[in-house]
C-alpha cells in the first residue's frame, strides 16, 4: 500500500514530466516561421498584434478586411515571384492600382512591403524599429487591414510580407 508520502512523490513528478511535453499548440501564431511552402501568415494574431499597438500609441484598432487581404496577397506574390521587394514599385503593383481594381478608386491606402521576416513577431518588430513602416502601422487614418506572406525557396529572403492598411472605403 503506497503511502500519502509516496502518493504526493509520485503526483509531483507526473507533473514535472507532464509539463516537459509539449502541449497540441505549443507555438504561438507570432512565432510559426513562415518560411515554407504552406505556411500562411495568422491575419486574427497580426491584427490583434498591430491594434493593440496602435491602441497604446492612442489609435483605434483595425478590422481585417477581405478586399485588403487579396490586395496584400497580390502584392506579396509579385514580390516572391520577383525575388525583389522592389516589385511592389512596379506600376501594375503599385497599391493604388491593386485598390482601383477592387473597386476603390479613392480610398486613402498605406502599406509596408518587406521580406526576409520569417515570424510575424520579427516582422511586427522591424516594422516598429523602423520609422517609414512604423508611421504607417501608426497612421491614423487607417480602420481596416490586410496582411499576406508569400515563401519564395530559392530566395535569400525565403519570406515576402505586405501589410495594407486603409481608411473606410470611399
């Protein structure tokens, strides 16, 4: 018979390794690398990321916005496919043309084009150390979102980001 002594040993160690498993989620979405194949960037986690931000810099939050996710998506893809961050400049990239063929012609856009970020932590983080993509991550004119990756293999990058953010549309 086991005694109330052994009984609590034995509890406390099945803790102890229990608590050396990993749990069914054991990467929080900022921290999943992206560089690969199907990997997709967490839209919910970078908005709450990014709101939350702006929210501390005295700004409203954001709402993740389908029109801005394909316009994201489209100039995240230019990006991979051209192996250059300077795609987004190209006149068919340009992210007014991408809004205008959605079907908002004057709707005021901002957005941050970068690659080689391979979480959304490293991402948000260069972003906010840099004052071009900080200002529009603070812009405050902007309501809605979107924010796409694109993983090139054969890239030094490996990860394309865009962030689109916008006022409502007009």
């Amino acid at each position: 018979m086991m005694t109330f002594s052994r009984l609590l040993v034995v509890f406390v160690a099945s803790l102890i390794v229990a608590g050396c498993l990993p749990a069914g989620e054991s990467v929080p979405p900022y921290y999943k690398d992206l560089a690969r194949v199907d990997a997709v960037v967490d839209a919910a986690s970078a908005q709450q990321m990014i709101s939350s931000y702006r929210q501390n810099n005295g700004l409203g939050g954001l709402t993740i916005d389908p029109e801005l996710m394909r316009a994201a998506r489209q100039q995240a893809d230019a990006m991979a496919q051209a192996n250059n961050v300077r795609a987004s400049l190209d006149p068919q990239n340009r992210l007014a043309a991408r809004l205008s063929a959605a079907g908002e012609t004057q709707t005021y856009a901002v957005e941050n084009a970068s690659a080689g970020y391979r979480t959304l932590a490293e991402a948000f983080s260069g972003w906010r150390d840099s004052p071009k993509h900080n200002a529009v991550m603070l812009d405050g004119r902007a309501t809605r979102m979107g924010i796409a990756t694109a993983y090139s293999p054969g890239s030094k990058y490996r990860v394309f980001w865009s962030l689109v953010l916008a006022a409502p549309p007009q």
